[in-house]
C-alpha cells in the first residue's frame, strides 16, 4: 500500500532540529547553507511527480486544441503536422494561456505554492485582490474591480478561442494582441504572468504571415543571446553551485560537494562550477551561431543536438523557478523553425513595421533593462536565471505575519499555513528555513548578514520571509521578479495592514547594470519609509562566504 506521508515527506535537515533552534541566527544560516550545498531544497518525490504530471497535461493539451487545426491532425499522425507554423502558433498561444492561469512558471511547491497550487487564475478573478498598475502614479489605484476581471476574463476567452479555430488567423489574434497591453497597464503582474517578452512577441510575429517564420526565429535567438549575455557576470557560478546542488537527478553527495571551494568549510563557487558556467555560456552563445548559419544539414543536426542537451539539463534540474514548458517550447520551436524551415533566412523580413517591433522589442528593451534594470523586469531584459537579480526579504515582527491573512483580500493563506495543510509546524519551519540558504547563497545574497543588523535590533524577534513568497501569497504570482515585491507592493500592503513602526521591514536589493561594479540597495520600515540606502561592490562579495 502506497505510504503517502512518506511520499510527501521532505529530506529531514542534516542536524537536530532543536538544537539548531538554539543556535545564534548566524550559526543557523551557516548550518543551512552547508545543508542547502548537499541536499538542496530536499523536495520530496510527491513534488517531482507533480511537475512532470503537468508537464504531461501541458504536452496533451497541445495535442488536443491541434486537433481542432484542419491544417493539422490528432496525436496519430503527429509526423505529418507537427512541424507546421499552425502547431507552432497553437504552442505558444496554449503556453500564453497555461502561464496566464498561473500554471506555468512560478507555480507548485519549488515557488511556495503550495494550495493551490495555481495562484494567478484565481487571484486575477477575484475583485478586491491587489494589482500592480504598470504606472503607479498614472492608476492610483490597486485594488481589482469588476472592470478588471472582465478585461482578464476576455483575454483568457480570446485566447481558448485561438486554441480551438479551425486556423489561427491574423483576426484571430488580434484581439488578444490588443488586450494584453491594456492588462498590462492596469496590473504588470498579468504581463509576466503571460510570459509576454516570449510569446506576446512571438503571436505578434504571426499577425504578418508572410515574415512569421523568419520573425520568429530572431526571437528565439534574441533569447538565446541575451540570456547567454546576461551571464557574462560575476553571479552566475553561484547559481550553478545552488542549481546543481538542488538538481532533482544529480543526487550525488560527493559531486554536490565538489562544485564548492571546499566544502563544508568554503562553499563559494569551486574551479568546477565556474567551468560549468563559462562552459555553459560559451554553448548557449555557439548554438545559435551555428542554427542561424546552418541550412538544415550537419552543422544544423549538431547545434540541434546541442541545444537539445543544454535545455534537457535545465529542465532535468527542476530549478526552484519551474520553467520547465518553457524549456520544452523553446526545443520544440528550435525544430520548427531552425531544422523544418532551415532554407529560411532570419532576417528575411519585408514588413517594415515588423521590423520595427522586432528592433524595440528584442534590442531596445533588453539593452535598458540590462544598463538600467532597477527601471525594467529581469523578464523584459531577458537576463534568465543569471543570478542576477533584484530581489527582497522581507521581516516581520513575530505575529505580525498574520495581518496580510487578515486585512488582505487573496486566494490563499500564507505559506506557513499552506504548509499546515500537510505537515506539523517543525516540518513547515524547516521547509522555509531553506529558503533562507537559497537567497544567501547566490553572490547578491552575501549583502544579507551585513546589512540585517542595519534592519532590526534583534533578528531573533523577526520571521524572515523572501519577497518571492511574499508576492506569491499577495499577488498570486511570482517567478523571481524583485520589483513585483518592491516599495510599490509594500505600500499596497501598509494601505491595508497598517503595521506599526518595527512590525515590517523589508531590504530591497537591486540588480548589478551592466559596466557597473555595484549592487544598490535600501532597508525600509513599512510606517516610517526609507531608513537607509547604499551600494555593494560586487567583486567584495566574492572574497565572503554566504554567512558573513
């Protein structure tokens, strides 16, 4: 008979639970981090059966709305359809909607969603919920109304619509090219949600048939090329040591233990992972290279195989931002566009308009956002999974954690007692006490225990609490952008909480721009404002541990 507490049981933490509770905060940072370094996350199987469970209703459901293509077919003769732009353009409208439901990225236990599982359809349907006007200072207002929920509820129908026609044609389309900029708007949270910098873009591309193909295929090598750009950093070997450290295959101690310095006792980022990151960077530049140059031959089977095996090991890693469907529709476009349309040339483009789209879109924006990303979504600049990112933290008195369930209207509790539902509070504390190693172990996270005595008087008196859970319990969503848990959020939550001087403070922390060497960052009381702000030499970070 099928043990299912064991099943949901996560890895117990590598030391006595009571004792560490005794221990000083910076003892039982460092005890995480060494545990974070061996065991990850410590998910139990239950949550990797969970995503490869959607991930298989997302590959169905695909199937399903193609067949309704009278260009394409059912799942018994995927070989005769399933290179087409139409099973292209049913791919990516169907991943818009599935991500715009919260069932994409940012969704599952990996991101503290725990029940439900799926936030955002239930959070942008319910008015009084908290949204986040693209302008502040434009919409005034943060609270959904009726309005609101009907503009997303057409969005979503519009969008079914494209996913069961008969063809997917440029009227089609149109409406949902329409509505999500004005969604977007009113509450930036749905535009990141969509995964619009992708597949916004990418449905734009199909209004002007002629030039879809070659669009498209920019697309796809603007992302390679600014996320491979955007790791040209000094963060990116921590992410490698926290990603393959979490890696839901890579379980073995000793090659964990091998991406570090030296552990237990130096777990910055070894010769091992900084091979594993430039090495990683150099492919993620070359097979593109060699896709957009390539004619459907040798050099085309060989960058195919590449890419094939670069997005295999992201996804087999099941890394904490779960954006596993998105890895599997950048493979497949991969071989739609660069291996069935090989004789396409990319820049064979003849609407000028489109070009011009295409220009702002994958050059403009992503160029500002990485000169100046304290103004633009980590998501816009494409800077994926670079471990460069703004981010906060986010600590409340003890106690004062419950005002956001009791003044706040959302879809869910928060996490601790989300986790309630399956565990006893030892468990629960556990589980969130990870994330604390998580966040200190990337390089930008080693500003945290030299600025926490700058936050409060006594750490002790405080439950820590990442900005990501914060967003992902008020907003209904959340996927690593820092700036949908920034000031603007704090500010909604103060309006409705009211926490008194000390109850909430919260340290914002900035990404790194390009050619600068520094991180900014500021430490906020939710009554009293700024407290005080500085900035971070990023090389300094290097020469600490994640405990100093």
């Amino acid at each position: 008979m099928l043990n299912l507490k064991k099943l949901i049981a996560p890895q117990p933490l590598p030391f006595d639970y009571d004792e560490w509770l005794q221990k000083p905060f910076k003892e039982r940072v460092i005890m995480l981090c060494r545990a974070w370094a061996v065991q990850g996350y410590g998910a139990p199987v239950a949550v990797y059966t969970f995503y490869l469970l959607k991930i298989a209703l997302y590959i169905a459901a695909w199937l399903y709305f193609c067949s309704f293509s009278t260009a394409l077919g059912s799942y018994h003769t995927i070989q005769a359809w399933w290179f087409q732009p139409e099973a292209l353009c049913k791919a990516v409208a169907w991943s818009m909607l599935f991500e715009s439901l919260g069932m994409g990225c940012g969704s599952g236990p990996l991101t503290a969603r725990y029940f439900p599982p799926f936030g955002a359809v239930f959070h942008f349907l319910r008015p009084g919920t908290i949204k986040m006007p693209l302008f502040p200072k434009v919409i005034k207002n943060d609270k959904r109304n009726i309005v609101d929920v009907l503009l997303y509820v057409a969005f979503i129908i519009f969008l079914v619509r494209a996913l069961v026609s008969h063809a997917v044609t440029p009227e089609i389309l149109l409406p949902i090219i329409i509505l999500l900029p004005v969604l977007s708007f009113i509450d930036k949270t749905i535009f990141l949600s969509a995964r619009g910098e992708h597949y916004y873009i990418v449905l734009i591309c199909f209004l002007f048939p002629q030039d879809a193909i070659p669009a498209i295929k920019i697309v796809w090598l603007a992302i390679w090329f600014w996320a491979a750009t955007s790791k040209l950093n000094r963060h990116f070997p921590s992410v490698i040591t926290v990603m393959v450290s979490n890696s839901a295959l890579l379980r073995i101690q000793w090659l964990r233990k091998l991406i570090y310095k030296n552990y237990p006792e130096d777990l910055r980022p070894g010769k091992f992972a900084k091979f594993l990151a430039h090495s990683g960077t150099v492919v993620e530049y070359t097979f593109p290279l060699l896709l957009l140059f390539g004619d459907g031959g040798t050099i085309t089977i060989i960058a195919l195989t590449i890419m094939f095996i670069f997005h295999l090991y992201i996804t087999s890693s099941v890394p904490m931002a779960v954006p596993l469907e998105w890895n599997f529709i950048m493979v497949y476009g991969a071989f739609v566009l660069f291996w069935k349309h090989a004789g396409v040339w990319a820049f064979d483009i003849h609407s000028i308009i489109l070009a011009i789209i295409l220009f702002f879109s994958l050059v403009v924006l992503p160029v500002l956002g990485n000169l100046f990303p304290k103004w633009f979504s980590f998501l816009v600049s494409m800077r994926y999974y670079a471990g460069n990112w703004a981010y906060s933290i986010w600590l409340f008195k003890n106690g004062k954690e419950e005002k956001l369930d009791d003044h706040i209207t959302k879809c869910t509790s928060t996490v601790f007692k989300q986790l309630g539902l399956f565990y006893d509070d030892r468990t629960s504390n556990s589980l969130l006490s990870r994330v604390i190693a998580f966040r200190a172990m990337h390089l930008h996270g080693r500003i945290l225990q030299k600025l926490l005595p700058s936050m409060v008087d006594n750490i002790d008196d405080y439950i820590w609490r990442d900005g990501e859970v914060v967003a992902g319990v008020v907003l209904g969503w959340n996927f690593g952008d820092g700036h949908l848990h920034d000031e603007q959020l704090l500010q909604s939550i103060q309006k409705r909480c009211n926490y008194e001087s000390g109850e909430l403070r919260c340290l914002f922390v900035e990404a790194q721009p390009m050619f600068n060497t520094c991180i900014a960052w500021r430490i906020v009381d939710a009554k009293d404002g700024e407290l005080l702000n500085g900035k971070s030499c990023v090389k300094d970070l290097e020469e600490l541990q994640p405990w100093c």
